[in-house]
C-alpha cells in the first residue's frame, strides 16, 4: 500500500497562517483568533500517538517532523496500538477532512456547546455533510462579543480553537440558543491596519483580493458562480476536442 502524507501535508500548508490574527463573524457573534500552529498536531488528534496524550509535545513533535516526515499509515497505526479502532478511526477523520473544512469554513454555523463534557469549548462551527456533523471548537474568553477595531482587543477577548471532530449526530449543540450562518472571515493586515476578507483556501483568496469593495458573501457566490462556469466550459470544450478527434 503506497503510504499517504496528508497530516503533514495538512500541518505544513496551514503553518502558513502562523501568527495571524483571524476573526469569524456571524450576526451576534464574533471569535477573535491568533491562528497557532502549535495548535494543529492537537486540532488533527495526533496527541494520540502517545499513550498518555496529556504528555504530547506539540513543538517538539513539530520540530521532529521536520526532519523525519510520518506517513498517515503509521500514525494510524500507533495510534490504534495504544487507543484501539475507535480512536484510529476519529483521528483518521479528522485527517481526512479538517483542510477541506477550513477553506470551506465560511459555509459553517456558530452554535452553542451545549452537551456537558471535560471540553474546554463554549462555541462550535459546524458544518454537515453525508451524515457527518463536523465540529470546530472555540474556548471564547468574553463569549464571542463584537469587537470594532484590532487596538480594542486585549487578552480577554481572544478565541482559542481548541479541537476539531466528527459526530453522527447533533448532540453536543442540540440545545443551542444560536445557529448562526458565518457572514465573513477577516484577517488583520498590518499595512492598512484594517481587517480585510480572508479565505484559508489560497484561490478564495486571491479573488477576494481581487474584489476588495464587495461584501463577503456576494464576492464568495460570485467565486463559486465563476467556478462552476469554468468547469462546464472545460467540459464543453474537452467533449468538443473528443468529437473532432472522433470525425
């Protein structure tokens, strides 16, 4: 079986975002974060390739797999030897689909945890797919109050993401007073000392900058909207090439 990267690939693209100040806003709620990339290993489960996970070291581990890369394969694998199936399988999920969901964070919901557990987290952005209920969780220090300008943050008012799973079902937000669609994504640029739109996915990107005066949402839809244009035009022309090559 040709071995996979895809937790070290998933950590090494998103350390680009090290050191950033993000926000994510809905309606009512607004989650001031300094992205971290020491969070990450914790964010994919790769605490368990330990057998006591409270003893993970997430800059040592960072600092080794700069050197000696692991396959997916074999952190499955150490992680089913010392936490069985079920825990490979959450671990090989969250592998699976946590880049997936970052770049396509601004389709999720902000909800309330409210399912009592030892988590750290009093918000989750979800977003559902096949059955699938995938939860990001936030320890909000002032419970996602709106904050205007960068200079009126202090450490009270910073989110933390603290976890990142999959669930079959709605448990851990059933009792929600909030489902709030995700309205935009912001990231602090130093040089206009202003937020301006954000995407974690580098195309989404590209083309908000390229749109800078129109609203997030409208400029989102319009990049999907372009994107489904072109791929049907790809389409076209590739069925086209195939019927003249055919004459």
């Amino acid at each position: 079986m040709e071995k996979t990267y895809k937790a070290m690939k998933t950590i090494e693209y998103f350390s680009k975002f090290d050191k950033e100040d993000i926000q994510i806003n809905s309606k009512s709620k607004q989650f001031n974060i300094t992205f971290d990339r020491k969070g990450l290993p914790h964010l994919l489960g790769l605490q368990y390739l330990e057998k006591y996970p409270r003893q993970f070291n997430a800059t040592k581990f960072l600092k080794e797999i700069k050197e000696n890369k692991i396959s997916d394969q074999e952190i499955l694998e150490k992680v089913e030897e010392y936490h069985e199936v079920k825990q490979r399988i959450n671990v090989e999920n969250r592998i699976n689909t946590f880049s997936d969901f970052m770049k396509n964070i601004e389709k999720g919901f902000i909800v309330e945890k409210t399912y009592e557990t030892k988590m750290n987290v009093n918000y989750l952005v979800i977003q559902t797919e096949n059955n699938d209920f995938k939860h990001l969780g936030f320890l909000s220090g002032i419970r996602g109050t709106l904050i205007e300008a960068f200079d009126e943050l202090n450490e009270k008012d910073l989110s933390i993401l603290k976890t990142y799973f999959i669930e079959k079902n709605d448990r851990y937000y059933k009792d929600t007073n909030i489902i709030e669609p995700i309205e935009n994504i912001k990231i602090y640029d130093e040089l206009f000392e202003e937020y301006t739109n954000f995407s974690f996915d580098l195309d989404k990107q590209k083309f908000l900058n390229q749109n800078v005066y129109m609203e997030y949402k409208e400029c989102i839809d319009k990049y999907y909207q372009e994107k489904e244009n072109n791929e049907i035009s790809d389409s076209w022309n590739i069925k086209k090439d195939k019927q003249e090559l055919e004459r």
